[in-house]
C-alpha cells in the first residue's frame, strides 16, 4: 500500500495537472470506486460538474481536492455540522473536497484526452479547457473517493494524526504518547492516531536506521530513543520523497505513471536473508500482523521483554 512519500509524490502531480482547473465532467465506471460517497455514484458525479479545483493536499495515506463553492441549482447538497452546505464545518473548515485514498492499487493519472483507457480504469474526470484528464485506476478497488465536507481536513479524516514532515507536528507530545503506549514499537508506528503515513516499509526502515527492534514495548523507550527514532522516520521518508517513493510492482506511480526509485535504497526490507549493510549479519524476516518484519539480529537485538 501507498505510504507518506508515494501520497505525497501523487499530490505533487495533481497539484501541477488539476489545480486551477474546472471540472465538465465526471464518468464513474465502477460504483465500487466511490463507494465511500454516501450519496452514490450519480451524485458524485453531479457534485463534482463546473466546480473548480482550488487546491491539492495531503494528511498521511490520504489526500484531497479543495473544491470551488457548487454553482446555484447544481450538485447537490452535502452538510456539516451546520446542516448547510459551504458553511463552516466542525473540524474541517468551510467548503468541500475531492478525498482520495489509494487503497492497495490505485493509481490518479493525469494523461492525455486521446490515451486509451486503462484496462482497470473506474472514474474519468474531464475539464472545461479540453486539456489533459484525470483518471482513477485501481486494480484491487480497494481504494475510493467521495466528495466530503471540509476543505482544510475534510471531516472522515480529522481523527489522523498530523504526519512527520507536517509543519503542525508536535514532536513532544508524539514522544510523550508513544511512550504512554502499552505494545509494540512497530504496532505504535503503524497507529495513524498517532503518526500518521507510516506503514509497513518506512516503520522497518526507520526501525533499523534508530537501531530499535519492532517489538520493543514502547513504555521502555527513552526520550532520547524516541527522538531519535522519529528524527529517523524523517530522514527515510524525505530520501524516499526525492526517489519518488518506493514502487515494488506497476501499480504504485506518479500522475505521470513514473515508479519511484527507492527501492533501490531499501536496508532491510524486502532483504530477508541478505546482509546488512552495516554489520553483514544476515536480515532476518519475521511474521508480523499478517504482514513482515525485517530487522538486523545484531543492530536491533530482539529485547528480552517483548510486544509482539
């Protein structure tokens, strides 16, 4: 699944290929896709003509569209809190937003009006100036739009926390309740209300970079280790920013269909059996939440009390 660096790179795109222009019109060629549109696929659709795209952001796995304010006697009304539309939202400011996730496979193209459509290809969104379209691709379909209230945090999201190269993350207060937790490291990683955008391949990288073991109980981590393991979240996920994030198959790309490059990077995930590069042992590959761990047996000893 899509992590912090490949969102962002998707956001990056969207931001150069859709901001400033004016949806014409939306196509939904599978209702799975926006699913999470209560209002179901024609409404979509209708909530989406003639408004224009302000802005592109982003909250951990997650990003979004800003949208211009509904044109009288078109779409349809969405409320907030408020119960009228456009009005100020309980936590996601005014106005409302195009939200994305991108699920196991999904893919936000930006292509050319004559390309062929894409085997795997669920909503099509073209503009008024005839230019490029927008095109949502997902092979699993477990990913989704909806058109929300909230332009600033659009509300099904508010709960995230802020993610690590956000300017409103709180060092302090992550130290203070990663070590409040009672489970694993890696578990307190994964945790998108605590830190949000980190999933399986960044938590190990990271993980390895502090020189901590994914199961160390999070209650016996320093203030120290914990700053250290943050500082190191950082440093992995902007390296895997400037390669364009991580792509082990084709279906993680940009908007301009480019896999990211990271992987060459990778230290131990995905290594299992290879040496490590900073001690030769051999990485060692775990069961972890039906997923895997890797780790280095002697730069991240396994401690002697541990939370699986």
């Amino acid at each position: 699944m899509p992590e912090l660096p490949e969102v962002e790179v998707v956001r990056r795109g969207l931001e150069r290929g859709v901001v400033g222009r004016t949806i014409s019109s939306v196509e939904v060629r599978h209702p799975r896709a926006v699913r999470r549109h209560d209002a179901g696929a024609d409404d979509f659709a209708a909530a989406l003509a003639g408004r224009a795209v302000l802005t592109s952001r982003r909250r951990g796995k997650y990003l979004w569209l800003g949208l211009s304010r509904p044109e009288p006697g078109t779409g349809s009304a969405r409320t907030g809190e408020t119960g009228e539309t456009g009005e100020k939202c309980a936590a996601g400011g005014a106005g409302e937003a195009l939200l994305g996730h991108l699920g196991m496979s999904g893919q936000l193209l930006v292509v050319p009006r004559d390309s062929p459509d894409q085997t795997h290809l669920r909503v099509r969104f073209r503009f008024t100036d005839e230019g490029r379209e927008l095109r949502f691709v997902d092979q699993r379909t477990f990913g989704g739009l909806a058109v929300v209230p909230g332009a600033d945090l659009p509300l099904p999201i508010a709960h995230i926390a802020p993610d690590p190269l956000a300017a409103e993350f709180d060092d302090e207060r992550f130290v203070g309740a990663l070590r409040r937790r009672r489970t694993g490291l890696k578990r307190a990683l994964l945790d998108q209300r605590l830190i949000s955008g980190v999933g399986n391949i960044y938590a190990d990288e990271a993980l390895w970079a502090a020189r901590l073991h994914y199961a160390r109980p999070t209650e016996t981590v320093s203030r120290p280790e914990a700053l250290r393991l943050l500082a190191a979240v950082r440093t992995v996920m902007t390296a895997a920013l400037a390669a364009g994030g991580t792509s082990f198959d084709r279906l993680y790309v940009s908007t301009e269909g480019v896999s990211g490059l990271f992987e060459r990077s990778l230290q131990v995930y995905g290594r299992g059996g290879l040496e490590c590069s900073r001690c030769a042992a051999a990485i060692r590959r775990d069961a972890f939440m039906n997923r895997s761990s890797f780790t280095c047996p002697v730069c991240q000893p396994q401690p002697r009390r541990a939370r699986w």
